[in-house]
C-alpha cells in the first residue's frame, strides 16, 4: 500500500519538485483554464485554501510593461484568449512597427509608414484620404497611427500652404494699388493740365480786357479831338464866310 502511494507520488510533479505535500497531478485543465479565459483561478482549483487570483492582462503587461493595457486587451481578446497567442501576436505587431520606431521620442519617424501622397487642397480629397488610411489601417492600433499622422500632414500643409495664399492675397492687393495709384497719376495730370489751360486762357483774358480798355481809350481821345477839330473847322468856316461877303471898296 505504501509502495503504491509512493509510486503515485512519482508520477505526478512531486517527483521533480520533491514536494512533501501533496499536489494535484491533473494540471493540464487548470492551465488550458488561464490561458482560455481571463477569469482568474482560485484557490479552490489548485486545492488551496487561500484565493489566488491570475489575470492576463497583467501577465502581458510584465512582459511588456510600455504597451497599452487596453491594446493588450485586444491582443489576448483576437487570439482567441489564448496567452502564449497574444505574446506572439503583439510580438509580431512589434517586428511590423520597428522600422518607424517609438513616436514619442523620434518625431519624424511616422513618416516612415507614409507613403509620399499628394497634399489634399479641398475637402472632398481629404475625405477620400482618410477614407483610404482607415480602411487600410490592420487594427485599432494603427488606425490611430494613422489618423495622427494625416493631423500631422494637415498642420504642415496649412503651415506651408497658409502664408503662400497670404502672399497671393497681398500681391494681388498690391496690383490692384499699383493700378489705382495709377488711374489718380493720370487723372491728377489730366486735371492739373485742364487747370493750367484754365490759368493760361484767364491770363490772356486779362490781357485782352487791358488792350480792350486801352484801345477805348485812344478812341475817346479820337473822339475827343476830332469834335475839337469839327468845332475849330465849324467856326473856321463861318468865319471865311463872313469874311467873303464884305464890300470891296474897303479895303
């Protein structure tokens, strides 16, 4: 009987554990258990009387401690809850995303995944680029990958786009004040000619008033003497009248 036992003993994990108490040698259900699901295994199971408490998650994230819980989640959650699949998985997740590094402390290096496409200039491209990133993006992961890396184009592009159309704007404003400044150069030229005319034809107007003025002058004066000279023949002529019809005995 004791040798039975004994030999049970050995069968089991004590044999390689050397244990003096005794353990239950059915493990391969408890351990599909915590890999299967992400409930944790008690105490119970393993015939302890204290609870023990496993969780996934946890297990992932001791193995890596930068990654998201929540992404870890997902990982053991797609693989079917299976631990060792979720290691691989998020392990080849990593392999695919080593050449564009760690975004927090390479700034450029999204740039990597990119490939080189065309700035969208409107809405409706922008749209179909997003539409294109998204449904190409493998999981949740790289979807926000992605949407970070167009709101990264989409600031650069109105960086760069932003004081090219302000340099347009100002230069066609400037145009359009090198055109009005000159439409006013000829309209003050063409008033200030119109105003010389103006003082020209002024002056000869005085001119001609003063040669006016003058001349009515000279005709008064003419006038003046030639009623001197009507008066001066008037009385001329009464006189060699008179003097005509004297009698010629006297002498």
């Amino acid at each position: 009987m004791a040798a039975t036992v004994a030999s049970r003993r050995k069968r089991g994990p004590d044999a390689f554990l050397d244990d003096p108490f005794g353990f239950p040698t059915d493990l391969t259900p408890l351990s599909k258990r915590g890999r299967c699901s992400p409930s944790a295994v008690t105490a119970a199971d393993l015939g302890l009387s204290s609870p023990l408490e496993f969780d996934p998650v946890e297990a992932l994230r001791l193995i890596f401690p930068d990654a998201d819980p929540q992404i870890l989640r997902h990982y053991f959650e797609a693989s079917g809850n299976v631990l060792d699949a979720a290691i691989t998985a998020f392990k080849d997740h990593m392999a695919n995303h080593a050449s564009s590094g760690n975004r927090a402390n390479h700034a450029t290096s999204s740039e990597v995944d990119v490939p080189a496409v065309a700035i969208p200039t409107n809405g409706s491209e922008w749209a179909e680029l997003i539409v294109k990133e998204m449904s190409s993006a493998s999981d949740l992961v790289d979807a926000k990958k992605r949407a970070f890396r167009m709101l990264e184009m989409f600031e650069k592009s109105t960086v760069k786009v932003g004081p090219i159309q302000e340099h347009k704007i100002v230069k066609q404003m400037l145009g359009s004040l090198l055109h009005q400044n000159g439409v006013l150069k000829r309209a003050f030229l063409i008033q200030h000619n119109r105003l010389k005319d103006y003082e020209e034809m002024m002056q000869e107007r005085s001119q001609f008033k003063q040669i006016i003025e003058k001349y009515q002058e000279q005709i008064k004066a003419l006038e003046d003497k030639n009623y001197v000279l009507s008066f001066h023949l008037q009385q001329a002529n009464q006189h060699s009248s008179i003097s005509g019809h004297q009698n010629p005995d006297i002498c």
